[in-house]
C-alpha cells in the first residue's frame, strides 16, 4: 500500500482465516498473530502481557478441531512532506508454547488505508 507524501493514513488491516491451535488446553497454552505496518504493532497492540500477539485460538488437542476466525488492527502513519511511502503489512503468527501447533489456511488479508493532510 502507498501513502501520497506529506499525507497521514488511518490504517486499518483485517485478518481471517482457518485455524487450529492443538495441544493440551490449558489457560497458557494457546496460539496468537499480530499485525505490523512497517515493522510498527498496529492497535490494540497486546504489549508484555502476551509477547506482543493477540491470542487467536486457545489450544484443543483435538487435531481435526479448526474454526474460522478473524480479527483488526489499526494505527497511524505518517510520510515525510518530501516523498510517498510504502505500507508494508506483515501479518504474524506462531505457537505460544513448544506443546502447541499452529496451522492456519485460507488466509485473507485485507488493508484499507484513510488519508488526509499531516
């Protein structure tokens, strides 16, 4: 996504797809994913209380057990007055814990950028 320069940008980035988070269920155990726009956490962004990614699916160890989920982030973003920018959107994801495993398909991604003067 480009930003025009000297402009600001509500960004806004939807995530869903189908997941599956196996291992043995515990209140510790679970998977998570986090949205980045150029390498900055968008909001709400989960800060220490989780390793920095929003928990996605708590772990089952049913291994043919997937749901569909989604969730969005937002943030602000702002390009120098003398040239545009690139938006770089990186969605992550991983396991909490060594004894869960994350599997995630059909993945959409959906970024809209709202821009006005800075």
């Amino acid at each position: 996504m480009t930003i025009p320069r000297g402009r600001v940008s509500e960004t806004v980035v939807w995530v869903s797809a189908e997941v599956r988070c196996q291992g043995p269920s515990s209140l510790s155990n679970w998977c998570g994913a986090r949205v980045l726009a150029n390498g900055v956490e968008l909001q709400p962004d989960e800060g220490a209380d989780n390793g920095d990614h929003f928990h996605w699916d708590s772990a089952n160890p049913d291994p043919r057990r997937k749901r569909a989920l989604a969730f969005h982030r937002a943030g602000t973003v702002t390009c120098p007055d003398n040239s545009g920018c690139d938006v770089t959107v990186t969605v992550q994801a991983r396991n909490n814990t060594p004894a869960s495993q994350l599997w995630v398909d059909d993945l959409a991604v959906r970024g809209e950028l709202n821009t006005y003067p800075s």
